[in-house]
C-alpha cells in the first residue's frame, strides 16, 4: 500500500472513530482530564457572565459542556457521534441547554446567530484539511456577535507540522504554531493563550480568540 493510500485509510479510520465513538473522546490520562478542569474553570470565571448564550462544539460526552454551562445563560453541545450525545445527555443533562448534532466537515452545518462565545476543545488535530478547517472558522466568526469569543484547546507542535496515528484509533495533524495562527487570522485575534501542558514536541494550551470586526 502506498503511503498516500495509507494516509487515507488512517484519515478515514480516524473519522469513523468519533463519528462511532461509543463511550468516550478521552484518551489521555484520567488526570490529565482532572486538571483540565481545573484550569478551564478560571477561564469560566473571567470571560463568560451569567446573561451569555454559548455553544461547545465537539463536546464529546458532555463532561466540559455541563461546566461551561455553570457560568452562562444557556449553551448547546454539538457532537458528531450520536452514541456520545445520548451519554452526553445521560450523564451530564443541562437544565439551561441542549446536545445537537454536527458534522464540522460538512459545509452545510449550521449554529444559532450571534451568540457570545464558541467552544472548540481538542477538535481541529481531527481534522487535516486546512482550507475545511478555514471554512469552518469563518463560519463560526459569522456566527459570533461582535464582541465575541472563540476559546480553544489545543496542541501545536513547536517545530514542524506532523502526524500521529494514535492506538484508541485516530490520526491526529499537529499545526505548527505558524500554520494553528494562519488558521484564524482572517477571522480573529489572539487575546490570550494559557498553557496546559508541555513535551518535548507539542504546547498544549487554551487559545482565547476575539472576533475580528471590520
């Protein structure tokens, strides 16, 4: 098999994993996840208030979904796996909110208009196709009142882009940080940028983006 063919097949087995992910999107250690947490809640605390309508797009199971929505007016939870919007909606309901399917590969997808804030939390490493990503971004900066925020989690590599394929079944792209930036410039600024964690290759942090308003 060539590596192109390769390549394909990993992309394509790695969308079937959380398009069918049945129980979890989590794949690092429990603690990782526990201090997650931890930091996500100041962020809460200072850029959201109680009046704000906010969506988290690729919510997994919900576990993120239910903590931001302690701190807003009500959010919706977009997922692609309809078996984890079913745990998301057992596990963790929401009295100010909902779980709603999306495909952020596909152009068509659509969210509620100008909302405050959109969370997007270890999403864009599944997703290679830069120019989709790029649609995807400018979707949701229209989305976006004009003091809105986009606030990310992700990993960036510290030198060059590069894959790796993981054992629970997904294909992951590391941006370096020169081509993660590109990905929003046209739409957004970069307010602030919290480490999380730290490797020899990857920074992984909470990205605070502003609307760019023209």
């Amino acid at each position: 098999m060539s590596s192109v063919k390769n390549l394909d097949k990993l992309l394509a087995d790695g969308r079937r994993y959380w398009k069918e992910a049945e129980c979890t999107t989590a794949f690092a250690s429990l603690n990782y996840y526990g201090s997650l947490a931890k930091i996500l809640e100041p962020i809460l605390k200072v850029f959201l208030t109680p009046e704000m309508t906010v969506a988290d797009i690729g919510c997994g199971e919900g576990r993120y979904t239910k903590q931001i929505a302690a701190h807003c007016h009500r959010i919706t939870g977009y997922e692609l796996s309809e078996k984890l919007l079913k745990i998301a909606s057992a596990t963790y309901p929401l009295k100010n909110g909902s779980y709603m399917k999306l495909d952020l590969e596909n152009d068509a997808w659509t969210i509620q208009q100008g909302i405050d804030a959109i969370f997007l939390m270890g999403v864009l490493v599944t997703i290679h196709n830069h120019e989709t990503v790029k649609r995807a971004i400018a979707k949701m900066q229209q989305a976006l009142n004009d003091k809105g925020m986009l606030i990310t989690r992700d990993s960036v590599s510290k030198g060059k882009s590069f894959t790796r394929s993981h054992e629970v079944g997904f294909y992951a792209l590391y941006r370096s940080r020169v081509h993660f930036m590109k990905l929003f410039h046209e739409n957004f600024t970069l307010e602030r940028e919290i480490p999380i964690q730290e490797s020899s290759q990857l920074q992984t942090s909470f990205f605070i983006f502003r609307k760019a308003v023209s």
